[in-house]
C-alpha cells in the first residue's frame, strides 16, 4: 500500500502539495527501458518474472522505446563502440529521465579492464543508482529500483531547472 503525501485530511477530501502528488504518481508508475548485455540480464528477467514481480513496484510496462520510457537500466558489459549508441538512447529519452547502473560491468568495468570495455557508464551519462553484483541477485535490482522510486518521489520541479543540473549535464556534453 502506497503512504499518502503530507497534507490536510477532512470530511471527504484531502489537500497537499502538489509537487507531492506529482512526485508520488511518477515514482508509482515508472517505465524502465532495459539495456541489457550480459548475465546481468538474466537476473532482471527473473526479477520481472513471478517470484520477484517488478510490476509490483509499478513498473508493469516494459517499454523498448527510449521515447516513451523514464528509467534506462544498462545492464553488463558496454564495449566503448556500444558508448555512443547508449548515449544516443539516454538523449532520446523526455525529461525527467533516471538511469540506473546494474551490476560491476555497467558500474565499474568489472572484471573486464581493457581497452574495448567501458569502465562504468559514467564516463557517458549521469547514473543515479548503482547496482553492486556480479550479477546483482533480483533483491538487489529491486532495491535499485526502491532507491530510484524514492528519488523520483522526492525530487522537486525546479530540480531539473537549476544552474546545478544544468552545469552537470554540460560535464557530460549534453545541452
């Protein structure tokens, strides 16, 4: 059951921000767009299978269009050709966008430090939440998505506005 946001309850209604009530709606309905690789693909197939359910949290839609989705989860080894086809992925995406790092190869390289390999994900696009795992167990990608809701939930209007994310965006060579 979903916690309802601060605000004023009375006989038959009920009053609160609403950049609450915007926040509360995105985090219970967000559309991952999986970017997977590697093993760490297999494990989120069986978090979005029966025993783990993905859907519960509110990502019932898996979406494979950037445009239409809010979460990109990459998911194992990124070779450095792969790099700017993923971030050709993160740029089509509409705002607000999260990212979301699984396992040691999207996060750090992994055990794969050589020249071909990507050594995280954030070398090309902002990450929100990491991972940990070689491959991360299903309870572990459901965290990451946990920590992601609560960002989502949390973040205010103006964020994406400010001079801050504005100044990061133009660090990874996005306008």
């Amino acid at each position: 059951m979903v916690d309802m946001p601060e605000g004023q309850t009375g006989d038959g209604f009920f009053a609160t921000k609403l950049s609450d009530a915007v926040g509360l709606a995105r985090k219970n309905s967000m559309w991952p767009l999986p970017f997977a690789t590697s093993c760490c693909g297999i494990e989120f197939m069986a978090t979005m299978a029966s025993h783990y359910d993905l859907a519960r949290f509110g990502a019932e839609r898996l979406g494979f269009s950037p445009r239409q989705c809010d979460l990109l989860m990459v998911m194992g080894t990124i070779a450095k050709k792969m790099g700017p086809i993923l971030k050709s992925v993160y740029l089509q995406m509409a705002e607000p966008r999260w990212v979301m790092a699984v396992g040691a190869c999207a996060s750090s390289g992994g055990i794969f430090d050589s020249y071909s390999v990507l050594q995280g994900i954030d070398q090309i696009i902002p990450v929100d939440v990491y991972v940990p795992g070689c491959p991360p167990r299903p309870e572990g990608i459901l965290d990451g998505f946990m920590r992601i809701q609560d960002l989502v939930g949390e973040e205010s209007f103006r964020r994406r506005n400010g001079e801050q994310y504005r100044e990061l965006m133009q660090s990874y060579g996005i306008k």
